[in-house]
C-alpha cells in the first residue's frame, strides 16, 4: 500500500512540473500600478530598469516589460503612444485598469498613494 502511495506521489509531483512563473496578469497590474503612481501620486517616479528585474524575478519571457509598457500606453492615450498588443494582454490592461480605477475610489487618492507607495517600494522612488 505505501509503495502505491509513494508512486502516486512522485507522478502527481511529475504531473505538476516545476514550479513556473507567475501569470503575466499579476505582473501586467503591477507595471500599470507603478504607472498609474507616478502620474497620479506627486514627487514618485517608475524605475524601469527595476521592473524589467522584476519580471525576471517572475519568470516572465523576455521583452514582458517592454510588451507591457507599449500595450498600457496604447490603451490610455487612445493608440496615439505605445503599440497595440495581442488581445490577451490587452485584456489583461484592461482589468488593471478598472481594478486600479475602483481602488482609486474606494481609497480616495491620498489613501491610494501611501498604498502604492508601501505596495511597489521597490519599483518608485522619490523624484529628484
């Protein structure tokens, strides 16, 4: 009986895999949360170089932070900056976008901020 067990184990353990990255959505909502920081919150800026680790940390491909940077500037200047994406990712913005729309209401925009700034402190910094 535990020879049966510890078979099951080790295919179940073999069925998963190791462990993988990250959906891209998690990372997709928190580049636009940086985004969304610097322009709405005062005196922070974004890093850019600290979101491209950041993904890597995640796992994501390369190019993800690029992929996503282009595809938020396209939805929120109307296509006139960045580039469309594929529709999976422009979903994924999307979504950001609302949840960060609904947090932004529900917190007041004070209250947002002193959460972005505690939330992505690896990501802004202060200008200057």
């Amino acid at each position: 009986m535990s020879l049966r067990l510890t078979i099951a184990a080790v295919l179940t353990a073999a069925a998963v895999g190791p462990v993988s990255a990250e959906p891209r959505h998690v990372y997709t909502t928190m580049v636009l949360e940086a985004f969304a920081t610097k322009v709405e919150c005062p005196g922070i800026d974004v890093v850019y170089q600290d979101l491209v680790k950041k993904a890597e940390d995640m796992q994501m491909p390369d190019g993800t932070t690029e992929k996503v940077r282009q595809a938020i500037a396209y939805m929120h200047t109307g296509g006139k900056m960045g580039q469309k994406q594929d529709d999976d990712l422009m979903a994924e913005v999307a979504v950001a976008t609302q949840a960060i729309d609904m947090d932004q209401r529900r917190l007041g925009m004070t209250n947002w901020c002193e959460e972005q700034k505690k939330t992505l402190a690896g990501f802004i910094r202060p200008k200057g």
